[in-house]
C-alpha cells in the first residue's frame, strides 16, 4: 500500500511538471552525513568536512590536509527508500582551496504499476500490475577558498547536474549551482550562510506517453502533459553557532538558524514572497572521541481533516558517533511524518579522513 501510494506522488511529481514548483529536487534537501542528520541539520556554519556540500560548501574549508572521503547509507521511511552518499574531498596545494566530488542517490524499488490495471474494455485485470523503479541521482563538484586570502571568511559552491527517472514513465536531467559562505567572527561565533538553486535549478523531462497513457473504452487516461520544463526556486540556509568548552573532556556545540523558501508552503511563517521555519540542534563531545547529537527542525502547521483544528508539526532527530584516529562512524535516527506518525529513518555515514589516520 506504501508504495502503491508513492508511485502517485512520483508521477505528479515527474509527470504533471508546472514551469515553477514549490518542491522540486527535493531529494537534495535532505542533507548526507548521519552528524548534521541528527542535529536537525543544525550545521549551516560548522560542518567542516567532505560532507559539507551538501550543508554548505564553504565548509569543505576545514579539509587542511591529505584527503577525506566519505560513505552514508539510509533506509529511509522505514525502508521504503534507500538513499546513499558518497563524497571526496582533497586540498589544492597551489592555492588553499578544497575541491570535491559528490554522488547522491534516492531510489524506490518494486513499485506497482497500476496504470494498465483496467483493460481496454473497462475490465479489471490483476495481472496487468508489474513493478518498476524510481530514482534520483545527482553529482556535485564543489570548490571552497578563502576570498582575498582572508581566514575569517569561507566560501564555496556547487555545480550540480541531476538525473531523474521514473521506470519508463519519465526522465528528467537538470543542472544548477549552490552558493554558501561562513564569517568567523573573533568572539568564536561562526555564521554560515547557504543558498541553493542560487540561479534556479532547470530540469528538462521526457514523457513516455506509450508507457503512461491508458485506454479504456476508447477514452484516453494520464496524458503526457504538456510543460516539461520545471524550474526549482532558490531556498535559503542561514545558521550561527559557537563552541562552548565545559571542561577538559566535554565540549558543546550548539547552533540556531533558519530556513527560507522563496514561496508560500505550510512553513510556522508564510507569506506569498517566502516562507521561514525555524531549525535548532547541538552536539556534545567527549574528549574528540564520542558524540551526542539531538535536533528539532521542519516546523509546519497541519490542519487536522477531523475537526479543521490547526496543529504545530516538528520533525525530531537524535544520533551518536565514534571517532578513532582518522576513522569517524556516525548514526541518526529521525522522524520523517507530519504529526507524530511512526515514519523513522535511520543513517549511518563512515567518514576516513587520511591527514589524521597518517598520523
């Protein structure tokens, strides 16, 4: 029933395409990385590794020396869907930059496909239902450097190019860039800045009118539509965090912020030019090796269909992680429903970074 329930969502999604849509590319908006996953993607202006371009490219920065590379794996929904990560990122001796590659992939498998359930006659037919596969792909190439050689400022971008494909309803290719930044003022605090789809991200979709269409009776059902061009608007990331030292052993690193759409969603605060919803998380460190990480974030108002009453919805998240030399295992757990529904999902990310397990 799951998944018959999504092959709608991704034939309206990949099918009915507008000129402009409010969700559009969302796969790469969940963030990689099971730290920044359980602090509710509180890591605008304090991720500082391989997994940084998707927070913020201006924190591929914190990569100094050697390489890092990087491996996350989900099962996301309760296993509905997988989705996987994997990234490197190296230093450029000639001038202090940090470059990366990154591969990102949301994929559903087994699929029903009911568009030729009922026959041309109006007859119900079973074994007319197969099954196909829906995925999202992405690569990023990302550059980070220091703008006139300053330190306290970090900049970075992403050059994306995205593949969609809808088993053999639909495919869709698009591109588009990423703009980020992080300010370390002198009092400790960082502010990070993240814009995405900084120039609008196009997606161009070809329509297997064949394999959508259905007949019945001599009446044409699903079909192709006629735009098939969607254009995904910029979203803004804007966070500040600072790290607080407890003692000898134990460090907090809290941060705050907020996130902005450029168009009226379900958001705590909207408006018809942009909607903001606020994001909070924090990590607490034990001696560099062990990490606690909770996060609170996707703040919504639902209507509830019963009696119309309008509730908030949040989406809670919580994870742990371990580090050993150059090697650091991280896991997140979050909830991925609207109003307290049982939908979990949990990450787990292996990050080597080669400077510190040389030394």
């Amino acid at each position: 029933m799951k998944k018959f329930i999504l092959l709608f969502i991704f034939l309206s999604v990949g099918t009915q395409a507008q000129i402009i849509r409010k969700y559009s590319n969302e796969f790469l908006n969940i963030g990689a990385g099971a730290r920044g996953l359980a602090m509710g993607g509180a890591v605008i202006s304090n991720q500082n590794d391989v997994y940084s371009p998707m927070w913020n490219p201006a924190g591929l920065l914190g990569v100094e020396r050697d390489w890092q590379a990087a491996a996350m794996h989900a099962e996301y929904f309760e296993s509905i869907a997988k989705y996987d990560y994997i990234a490197f990122a190296k230093p450029l001796d000639n001038n202090g930059g940090v470059f990366a590659v990154s591969i990102v992939r949301l994929g559903v498998d087994n699929i029903l496909n009911t568009t030729q359930l009922i026959d041309g006659e109006g007859n119900i037919d079973y074994d007319r239902i197969t099954q196909f596969s829906q995925a999202d792909y992405a690569a990023l190439v990302s550059y980070a450097f220091h703008p006139n050689g300053s330190q306290k400022l970090d900049v970075g971008v992403n050059a994306k190019l995205v593949y969609r494909n809808v088993g053999k309803f639909a495919t869709g290719y698009g591109f588009g860039f990423d703009i980020g930044a992080i300010y370390h003022a002198d009092n400790g605090y960082n502010y990070g800045f993240m814009l995405r789809d900084a120039t609008t991200t196009v997606n161009f979709w070809t329509i297997n009118q064949k394999e959508l269409s259905a007949i019945v009776n001599g009446e044409e059902f699903n079909p192709a539509p006629t735009d098939k061009l969607e254009i995904t608007l910029p979203k803004l990331n804007a966070g500040v965090s600072k790290n607080f030292e407890i003692n000898q052993s134990l460090e907090l690193l809290p941060e705050v912020g907020i996130n902005v759409d450029f168009a009226k969603t379900a958001a705590l605060v909207s408006t018809d030019f942009a909607s903001i919803t606020p994001y909070a998380g924090a990590e607490l460190k034990y001696n560099k090796l062990l990490f606690v990480r909770l996060g609170i974030n996707r703040f919504q108002t639902v209507t509830d269909i019963e009696d119309l009453s309008r509730n908030v919805s949040f989406q809670p998240s919580a994870g742990v992680g371990i580090q050993y030399r150059g090697l650091t295992l991280d896991y997140a757990i979050t909830n991925s429903g609207i109003g307290g529904s049982n939908f979990f999902s949990n990450f787990f990310s292996l990050k080597l970074d080669m400077g510190d397990f040389r030394n």
